[in-house]
C-alpha cells in the first residue's frame, strides 16, 4: 500500500540526496585520513637480523636496528611521516635510577642515529620516559616509601631527552607525566643549543588499563608486579584536567600535545583542538589495536574497513594525526584507493 505525503508539509530538504552517489559523497566529507596523518610506533631490540613477535598484538613485531633502519625506506616509499621509537631493554641494563635511559650509546640513541643516517626525511621521535630502564617498572624514581618523585625524575628525563638530541632526534616525545618536565627539557635542549628540537608532549595520558599488550611488548609488565601509576598518570573519570595539564606544557614549550589512550577518549581530543587550537595527536594504544585484531581473527568485524573506519574517527575528533600500530596496512590502503 502506498503513502500519499501532504506535499506542502513535506521538507524540502533531503539530505540524503548527497549521499546517493559517490561523487558528492566525496565532496561533501567533512574529514578525510592520508597517509600524512599516520605515525608508526616501532620497538626495537638488540642483536642484528633479529625480529620477534609480539604474542598480545599479532603483526607487531621487535626489531633489531639494522631490520628497523630496513623498515624505514618502505615507510618512506608509504609516504608515512614519522615512526615513534620505543626500545626493549635487557634486564641486566636496569636499575633503580635508570642510568641506561641517557647512554650516549644506548639502544635507542644508536637506533635514531641509525634511522637518520638511512632515512633521513623520516621524521624520528623518541620516548622520554624510564619505565623501560627501572628495576620497577614505573616512569619515574622510586622512594622507599614506593612514591615517584618529581623533581629528581625530572632531572634524568632532561639527560634522557639531552642524549636523544645528540643522537639527531626530531622530536622527543616525554610521556611520564611528571609536573614540570616539559620546561624543564625546553629549557635545557635551548641551553644546548638544540633550538629546532621538537617536543611532543603526552600531555593527557591516563592511567588507562588498555596498555598491557605495550608493556607486554616493552617487557615492563612484570617488573610492576601488579604496580600502578595512578599517582602520576591521570584519573579516567577527568577531562577538565586534561585541558589544564595541555596548557600548561604549552606554557612550558610543548610544540604538539597529545592524548593518550585513543577511540575511549575521543571526547578529550575534540575539547583539546576546540578550546587550545594547537596541534593535537593521539594514541590508538596497544589495547585497541589488540581487541580489533581478535575480532579480525574471529571473522566479527571487516579488517580493512573497520582499520580505515577507526582511523578517520581521530581525525573527525579533531587530532592532526593519530600513532598507530595500523600505520603501515592503512598507507597501503590509501595508496590502493
């Protein structure tokens, strides 16, 4: 049976009329994702022709440097801007202090200079943070009480960050959450003169539960022994916060912001670009990336689609450009479509 419609009530506006074919589909998006939007993290290990799998997040693998240096011309012929290094580090290099994290021959210095001297236009940031080179797992210096300190963790993220310099980094990328860190590395990169020395800073990271396959990967997870870093990462529950703690290293000298996790805290991204209007990344995290492969493997969600799907949602929240461990498989995808 048909419907007659009272014409004269009837809207006059359909907007489905633009979206009937793909020509003005096309021309009407509102957001689009490139290749220029995309960074890869990268783990790195020592030994030479060496990669392992990471068990908790399948397609990612450790890479030894030369593999890493390999990698960087496929990235580059992709049209990915930048990778986000994060090394694996021995047991026996870990301490209480975390010396091992500003070694002028550490693994992470002789990656990036590996790096720069074979791709040269691949832009390089580093992890300034000492969860990989504590005897405990956490970001920081530990008390005997069990309490990170600020002021003393600060002072070995400044050699870190110094030491990253050196080694030609583009852009250092502190992701522990201490108070202050963000001037303090600004001003010490300017005092030695590494004027054109980025900082991104992991302004908004969260005391999430969505990054145990990365600690999985970056072999930390047991040096917590069931830890926490509520006292230094932010409470899930705030976003008031988050739009505080971005302005502040903006003050300090931050160049970029970011906000980590990712997809749970879109909402967090959009107010940072709506009230700061700086530029603003994200972290799709290891816990993300994990659950998607699961219902890819189980035949639940479309792989392609729904890795082109997740990736345009960060840049519809407002990020500029998203970390991701699909960096690589969404470049292909772009240059196929």
């Amino acid at each position: 049976m048909s419907i007659s419609l009272h014409r004269g009530a009837y809207p006059n506006t359909r907007l489905r009329r633009v979206r009937a074919q793909d020509f003005s589909r096309r021309l009407v998006r509102e957001n689009t994702l490139t290749c220029d939007d995309l960074i890869l993290p990268l783990f790195v290990i020592e030994g030479r022709g060496e990669r392992q799998q990471v068990a908790s997040m399948p397609g990612v693998e450790r890479l030894t440097v030369d593999l890493l240096a390999q990698k960087a011309k496929d990235l580059v012929a992709l049209g990915i801007p930048a990778v986000a290094l994060f090394p694996v580090i021995d047991p026996a290099h870990k301490s209480e202090d975390a010396r091992a994290a500003y070694a002028a021959d550490g693994l992470a210095q002789r990656a990036v200079r590996e790096l720069k001297n074979t791709a040269p236009q691949l832009g390089v940031i580093t992890d300034v943070a000492l969860d990989p080179f504590t005897s405990h797992g956490q970001d920081g210096l530990m008390d005997d009480s069990g309490y990170i300190v600020n002021d003393d963790t600060v002072e070995v993220l400044v050699q870190q960050a110094l030491s990253h310099a050196a080694a030609g980094v583009d852009i250092v990328a502190p992701s522990d959450m201490m108070d202050g860190r963000i001037g303090a590395v600004r001003e010490a990169l300017e005092r030695e003169g590494y004027v054109n020395t980025q900082i991104m800073s992991y302004a908004a990271k969260y005391a999430s539960a969505y990054y145990g396959p990365f600690r999985d990967a970056l072999g930390t997870a047991g040096n917590l022994k069931g830890g926490n870093k509520f006292s230094y990462q932010m409470d899930p529950g705030n976003s008031d916060e988050a739009l505080h703690e971005c302005a502040l290293d903006l003050q300090e000298g931050a160049d970029m912001v970011m906000v980590k996790p990712g997809m749970p805290y879109l909402d967090v991204v959009r107010r940072v670009k709506d009230e700061l209007r700086v530029p603003t990344f994200a972290y799709q995290v290891s816990g993300e990336y994990a659950m998607h492969c699961a219902a890819f493997a189980n035949g639940w969600l479309n792989r392609e689609a729904v890795i082109m799907e997740s990736l345009l949602c960060f840049k519809r929240a407002g990020a500029d450009g998203v970390l991701t461990y699909f960096a690589e498989e969404a470049a292909r995808l772009l240059q196929r479509a």
